[in-house]
C-alpha cells in the first residue's frame, strides 16, 4: 500500500492549507474545508502522463491531450480523495468563461464527465449537494453567481459558508490592460486592485476583487481561505497558461474539485 504524505509548509499552514501526495501526485488541500466534512483540493502538474512537458497531470483540454492521458490523470488525482467505501464521481464541465452554474441533483448526473470523451456540458461552475460527487471546475470567476444559486437551492446563508480560492495568477504577475482595468474599475469602486507597471498596464489582484465581491455577497472574511501561491510565479507546481502558451504551444489545465463524502 503507498503510503499518503503530508507535506508541512509554515505560510501555506497559516493560511488554511496543505499539501497532500501520493505517488508523486500533489494536491493542495484546505484544511477548514475538509474540517467541515468536505473532501477537497487543488490540482498541480505533478505525478501525471501528459507530454506538457513529460509527467504532468493535465486534467482537461480534450482538443489538446489525448482523452487516455486525461482520463487516466484524472484517475490518478482522485485516488487523492479515496477513503469512502464508494468512488467519487468527477462533475466536470467544458469551460467557457461565462458564468453559466450547472447543479447536479445526484451520482447519474455527475457520470458523464467521467465516462464520456469530453466534459459535455458547458458550464463555468458547479454546485451540488449531493454525497459522493466530487464538482470539479477549473475557473474561479463565478464565486457569486455559484454563491446566488446555492442560497436558492439549498437555502445556504452566507455568513455560514466557508470558501476556499485556490493557486491563481497573482498580483505579482497577471498584467491586464486599459480595458480590463476600467471595467473593474467600474465594477470595484473603491478598491485599489492595480499596480501600474507600464504605459497603459498595470498588474491586478483578482485574489482581492473574489474576496471583495464575496464579502459584500455576505460571506465572513474569516471564511474565506485563499492559497498564498501564483500560478505564475510557481510554474514548478502549476500549469500558466499566460506562461506556457507561447513557449510551449500546448498548456495542460488544473482542476479544482469539492465534494460531500458519503454518508
Ligand atoms: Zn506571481
């Protein structure tokens, strides 16, 4: 039997998180989450069979990786997740940087991401509560609109939920330019969210406008764990699209994923 590491790491404690491995897949996990009863992690590039380059654990992108690699990386990530007597069933969807919400009522309906070659349904984030279905998402834009359905369906309060955002491209990294940097002007008034680093650019903390935008959606501030990692900086552990593409060509995809266990 392999056996699971923990992997202690002060700044990453601090903040709620820590990382988990086992045959040589690494995931970051948040431990207030997984506290509260809910199975849960952050994907990164190691211990997969993707040529991105050799060994990364690409979790999506049908268009650019074989659906053997995928899937079997898929496989490998959730083993992570194992414990239960029953597997966990992958809800995914096919990205696409809208704010579309998919709610999955039980097991069948989260299959086939799984079975299928390909996320099938289009769809930005996922919400479920429903025991052994792993959701998984690959974007973090949508916490409200994911945020307004749950308070729908199932009544959540804010102020009870528990959040945790993930590795994404830091302040330190992610340069946007004038339109970016208006609209969230106008959509953040009052939030010094830029540094400016040339004519025209400047380098936005999308981190600060998620918490921003939760916190007035009604969510605690001590709830809401954030990884101290960019994606950018750490493209030892994570796959940077905004890095990787124009070296590389092909860029393989994390994936985020949280579930209830079953009872
Ligand atoms: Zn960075």
């Amino acid at each position: 039997m392999p056996i699971e590491m923990i992997i202690s790491d002060k700044e990453l404690e601090q903040a709620g998180f820590y990382w988990r491995e086992l045959e040589g897949v690494q995931a970051l996990i948040c431990a207030p989450l997984e506290k509260a009863g809910f199975a849960n992690g952050f994907s990164t590039r190691l211990g997969g069979t993707s040529p991105m380059p050799d060994g990364a654990l690409n979790l999506a992108g049908f268009n650019e990786d074989s659906a053997e690699n995928i899937l079997e990386n898929r496989r490998r990530f959730l083993k992570l997740f194992a414990g239960g007597d029953a597997p966990w069933a992958l809800a995914g969807c096919w990205q696409v940087h809208g704010s579309a919400v998919r709610l999955i009522n039980n097991l069948s309906e989260a299959k086939p991401a799984e079975d299928a070659r390909g996320d099938t349904v289009y769809c930005d984030a996922i919400v479920s509560n429903a025991p052994g279905v792993l959701a998984g998402v690959k974007l973090a834009e949508v916490a409200t609109k994911a945020l307004a359905r749950m308070t729908a369906e199932y009544q959540s309060n804010p102020r009870e939920v528990c959040v945790a955002i993930g590795p994404a491209a830091g302040a330190c990294c992610y340069e946007v330019g004038t339109d970016v940097i208006e609209a969230f002007r106008n959509s953040f008034p009052g939030q010094n969210l830029f540094a400016e680093t040339r004519m025209d650019h400047a380098c936005i903390d999308l981190l600060r406008a998620n918490r921003a935008q939760l916190i007035s959606a009604g969510v605690n501030q001590n709830r809401i764990n954030i990884a101290p990692l960019c994606t950018m900086c750490r493209t030892d552990l994570f796959f940077s699209y905004r890095r990787e593409k124009t070296v590389q060509g092909k860029v393989g995809r994390l994936m985020s994923v949280i579930g209830r266990k079953n009872e």
